[in-house]
C-alpha cells in the first residue's frame, strides 16, 4: 500500500489510476554452466539431446554452457568459474575422492547443483552427495504416462505447470523420501501408472540449500523426447536458474500446512471495492482499493506462506492481526499490519515492510527478491506479539508489536490495491502453533562467556541481550568461541546467529552437559554472514558454544545474536 487514504472520493481515484508495466521478466545476470554426463553404470541415450538442449536453453537465456564428461574439471580452480554444475544423467562412482572434495567445497561456498534423472543413481557411497541429491534411486518400472501433481507453482521450475501435469517418462522409485530434508515441488500420482512403490507421497522433483549452496533436482528427464517438450525445457531451464542463484526461492522443507486457498475461495470474503479472480488455482487482483480476508476462522500462532507476483509497478500486500472487519477494509489498515508488496516504495512500506512501522533489511530484501513477472514466496511466522517476514526463505523483518491498541492474534488477508495495480497470488497456505511448546530464546539474558573480547565495549552478554545494536567481538585470530550456560538441561533444537560485518566463514555449533566436554552438532563451511536459522538440531545439553574456526574477514567474530531454542 503506497499511501493510507481515506475517503469514498479518494478510493474511486485510486481505483481509476492506471500504471505503465515494466516487461515480464528481467533478463538475468551473464552467468556460466557446467553440464557433467559421465557414467560409470547405465548410459541414456538422450544425454547428447539434453546437453544440445541445454545450450540451446542458454543461449536464449544468458548463460554459457560447457559440458564435458572429464571428472579433472572437478578442482576448486575450475569450478569457480561455473555458478552451477549440471549432473545430466550420470551414473554410477564418477569423481575421485579429491574431486569430491573440491566439489563439496564448492557447492557449500555458495555454488549450485541441478541433477537430472540419473543424478540420483550417481555416488552411492558418498554421504554428502546423498545429502545433495536428496534421495537414491532405487528401481523404475517400463517408460509411461502418469500425472503429476505441482505442489510448489512458486519455484521458477514448476511456476509454469498446471496442477496435473500429464506426460510419458521413466519414472523413478527411490530409496528414501526426500520430503523432511528437501522442499518438494512435484509428486508423482501413483494411481495414474503401475509400479510406483511410494505410495500416497512419491516426490519426483525437489530443491534445497547447501550451507551457502543450493540443490535442485528432477526425476524426469530419460527419453529423448522429454527435451523437445516445452513444459519440460522450461522445468529444467527453472532449475538450472535456481541453482545458479538467479531465481530465487523458499527451499526449506515445507510439512504441516493447511490450504486456504489453492483453487478454491471457500472461505473467503471480499471487504470493500473491487476484488480478486481465481483461475488456474490463481488468485488475481482487479481494481481497488478492498481487501480479500480468510473469514473461516481467525488465527493466533502461526506460520503462513504464500506465493505473490507482481506486474510491473504494482502494488499489494497480506495483512495480519486485525479484527472481523465487515465489508471496511480499513479496519485491516487501522487494527492490523501489513505486509507490503511493492520494491519500488519508501523503505518503511517496500516489498518486506511492516508498512509505516518498520523496513525490512533492504540488503536481505534485495538479495532474496525475485523481479516483477516472476513469483515469490513469503512466511510470515507470527508468534505471540512478535512478525517475522521471510522472502523466498530469507529473513528480511522481525517486528514486535508494542501498540496496546493493536493485536497479531486476528484475521488475515490480501490486498487489491486498484484498477492499474496487478497482483497474483498462489498457494496461500498456514501452519497452526498453538499447542506447541511456548517458542522461546533459551539464552536470553543467560551467562555468556567468550574466549576473548576485542575490548571491554564488546563482551559476550551482548551476544545473549535479544539487541541487535549491542554485539560481542573477538580478537582478531582464530579459533575463537562464545557460550552461553542455559542454566539447565534442555533438548536443543535450534540456534539462531544474527552476525555483524565481520563473520564466520567456518564454524561450530556444540553443545555440552558439563561446559567441558563439547560435542560437535553441527559445521558450516562457506558462511556468508548475516542471519545463520540452524534448524533440526537434537542434543541434552545446558551449554551451547560457537566456535569458530575460519573468519571472513580481517577482523574477529561478531556476534549481534545468539540464540538457542529448544524445550
């Protein structure tokens, strides 16, 4: 929402206003593609048809190709030079263990990996591929047609599907399912083919991160005619974009949401002028200025996710908090908050934004945005009286409510903004907390220690003070390390690290009964700064310590926050 008006008058205007849209898309950044084919087990006879495909995919999309089934070009030299590494089909034990190496490092530094098909009867007895790929293959029965179901119509690889996409392909069974480790896009409907072994959920495309790194990968790919199929071209071309970084998404994994919307308004009603189409399991804005609000059910605590787009210049945004507002929209605006969609707005009320209360982090913002024409995705993770807003998987706001006049518990819903403002929105889904355990920082305001202070204005409390203008920092050496005593024994879940400037590029997570003996829970290598959500932890411990091993900077470790969660 660009201005707050009011007024019958000023919302005709408004909703008469026309925009100039911007193309579709924007072309991307020049980047480079390393396609790797090499097989040690099965040869496909499309991979000279997908390597052609490939390059004819970046020629018309800014991106250079070099393929080769030479396992010498995996050194750390020459992987720099590629922003994603394409595994076309490969099979069997293909890189050496130093190529492994140089390979792990890469992708963990921030490099990208698309696999095809193949991919994941590749590397059997590598972990950390398992872990990259997501899921082994593990039979397929004869090439034919089945339907698959898109869940994600966000990602850049799956926004252009329908929700049944029906095709012909050799259709993969897999050893694990990848759903608790990676974020599902597609599953393939079992009932629609014979020799499906999964059941009811049978992932057949999947994306994830990699410390800095990023994964994609697609079952499909193992006739020579899925390469000649547009849908299918555009699926790879969205993959081999998201590894590369240069579309961005939410791939963290993704369990225990409810639809509120995916094709069906039950539910939903509009508030005010204008309102929103559904087609395609679409909604789409038209004219303005209204509100379109989930009025089944009010929430609490909650996670929310929805997939937006925007085109050109436009304008929207998904209001939370606010009460049962009858047919007046600003009641939303008046009692409640809003999300604001819109890049092009004053910091305090851009895309990110808790509109007039608090600008995202525009640095994150930017990092993490999508342009207009392409999707998007938010969270909106509201717990108690604090909003935290995560773009395409980024956190780029957190917002505590202090107004007493004002309340997160509420309603929720999206904004037409008017006539000349387009705005889509997919996949509006929620996730309930209440009856979880209280979600709380177990460290907060806890006894810090640290192996140094870069002076006495830095200690380690500052790391436990839920301040992010007060910071701990070390000296300017490695190894350095904080902790924090808990001051009981608690099953460790989760730590959350807000870093200043000067970061840890390698470091520890550990934990301890004793505040002696430390046990290592989990390492990152490739760290980029800024907010580490190290998730999926599991330790009895009542001391937690970074330590880190290797600065990206020539200064010490700055910490803003160091928080532990747990129960």
């Amino acid at each position: 929402m660009r201005k707050l008006v009011a007024g019958a008058a000023t919302l005709v205007a408004l909703a008469a206003c026309t925009f100039t849209a911007s193309p579709a898309t924007a072309a991307d950044a020049p980047y480079d593609v390393l396609v790797f084919s090499k097989t040690a087990g099965f040869r496909h006879d499309a991979i000279p048809v997908g390597i052609q495909t490939i390059r004819d995919l970046g020629a018309a999309n800014n991106f250079t190709v070099t393929a080769t089934e030479d396992a010498n070009a995996f050194t750390t030299a020459n992987l720099a030079q590629y922003e994603t590494v394409v595994f076309l089909n490969t099979t069997g034990d293909v890189l050496n263990a130093t190529q492994q190496t140089a390979f792990e490092s890469y992708v963990r530094g921030g490099g990208g990996y698309a696999g095809v098909h193949a991919a994941a009867d590749t590397e059997y007895d590598w972990p950390f591929y398992g872990q990259l790929v997501g899921a082994y293959f593990q039979s397929h029965p004869a090439i034919q047609q089945v339907t698959t179901r898109v869940e994600d119509r966000g990602h850049a690889s799956t926004a252009h599907l329908p929700q049944a996409w029906t095709r012909t392909d050799e259709l993969y069974n897999y050893r694990t399912n990848p759903r608790s480790t990676a974020h599902v896009l597609a599953t393939l409907d079992e009932s629609t083919y014979s020799g499906g072994s999964m059941g009811a959920d049978h992932p057949i495309a999947w994306c994830k991160t990699m410390d800095s790194g990023r994964s994609w990968y697609t079952g499909l790919g193992h006739t020579q005619a899925s390469y000649a199929e547009a849908n299918f071209r555009t699926h790879l071309l969205g993959g081999i974009r998201y590894a590369a970084n240069r579309a961005k998404a939410d791939c963290r994994p993704e369990t225990g949401y409810t639809a509120l919307y995916n094709g069906s308004t039950t539910g939903w009603t509009q508030a005010g002028p204008g309102g929103f189409t559904s087609s395609d399991a679409t909604l789409s804005s038209t004219g303005g200025m209204g509100l379109y609000w989930y009025s089944a059910k009010p929430f609490t605590s909650y996670s929310l996710k929805a997939d937006w787009r925007l085109t050109g210049d436009s304008n929207s945004g998904i209001f939370v908090g606010f009460p049962n507002p009858s047919n007046d929209p600003w009641v939303a605006v008046n009692q409640g908050y809003e999300i604001q969609i819109d890049a092009t707005d004053a910091a305090d009320r851009t895309t990110g934004a808790i509109y007039t209360f608090k600008s995202a982090d525009l640095a994150a913002r930017d990092a993490a945005l999508n342009p207009a024409g392409e999707w998007n995705t938010y969270e909106l993770l509201v717990e108690g009286q604090r909003i935290r807003v995560y773009l395409n998987g980024r956190l780029v706001n957190d917002f505590t409510n202090t107004d007493p006049a004002r309340n997160l518990d509420g309603y929720i819903g999206i904004q037409n903004h008017g006539a000349g403002d387009q705005a889509a929105f997919r996949n509006i889904r929620v996730k309930e907390l209440t009856g979880q355990p209280p979600v709380s920082n177990l460290a907060l305001n806890k006894t810090a220690t640290a192996s140094s202070v870069e002076n006495g204005s830095y200690p380690a409390s500052n790391a436990v003070d839920a301040s992010t203008t007060t910071r701990w920092s070390s000296a300017f050496g490695d190894p350095q390390w904080v902790q924090v005593d808990l001051g009981a024994t608690f099953n460790v879940n989760r730590v959350r690290l807000l870093w200043e400037a000067a970061y840890g590029s390698a470091y520890q997570i550990q934990t301890s009964a004793n505040g002696t003996t430390w046990t290592t829970e989990r390492s990152v290598t490739g760290g980029n700064g800024g907010e580490d959500d190290l998730t999926g932890l599991n330790a009895q411990a009542r001391y937690v310590r970074v330590l880190g091993t290797t600065r990206a900077t020539a200064w010490g470790y700055s910490l803003f926050t160091f928080e532990v969660y747990g129960n």
